[in-house]
C-alpha cells in the first residue's frame, strides 16, 4: 500500500516592496512608457499568436473526428462479419 504524500508547512513570506512609480514617467520600474507604435506590434504579435494557436487547435480537432469516423467505420464493419460468422454457424 502506497502511503498518503503530506506536504510540509510552508514558513509565511515577508511582504515584498513594490517599487515606487518615476513621478517623471509614470513607469514603476523607472523605464520609459512604450509608444504606440510598439503597442500596436505587441498587440500585433498577440493576435497572430492567438490566431496560430487557434489554427492548431482546429486541426487537431478535425484530426481527432476523422480518426474517431475511421475508428467507428471499423467497429460497424466488424459487427457485420460478427453477425455473419453467428448466421453462419446457426
């Protein structure tokens, strides 16, 4: 018999110090806000990833019902040569 897994107790974490937001640019980390220009390819970046990812999953979807149409065609053409072998021997 396999014997429950316990987890240890986890010591509290000290509270981390968000850095201070630059009064002369407004960023927290001190950097220059982007343009809108590199928005607008992040943005770009972000949609094609979408989109490409969405691709892929539409065709491992199609992939999936073809195999499961092949795999059902098989299972119905192996009933009918079952139900002629029991014709057959009755």
């Amino acid at each position: 018999m396999i014997a429950p897994l316990t987890l240890a107790a986890r010591p509290p974490r000290a509270p981390q110090a968000k850095p201070a937001a630059d009064p002369a640019t407004g960023a927290a980390d001190g950097s220059a806000p982007q343009d809108a220009h590199a928005q607008e390819h992040a943005l770009a970046l972000a949609k094609a990833a979408f989109d490409y990812a969405t691709e892929v999953q539409a065709e491992g979807e199609r992939e999936r019902e073809a195999l499961e149409q092949l795999l059902l065609a098989q299972l119905k053409d192996e009933d009918d040569v079952m139900k002629k072998w029991i014709a057959m021997i009755a």
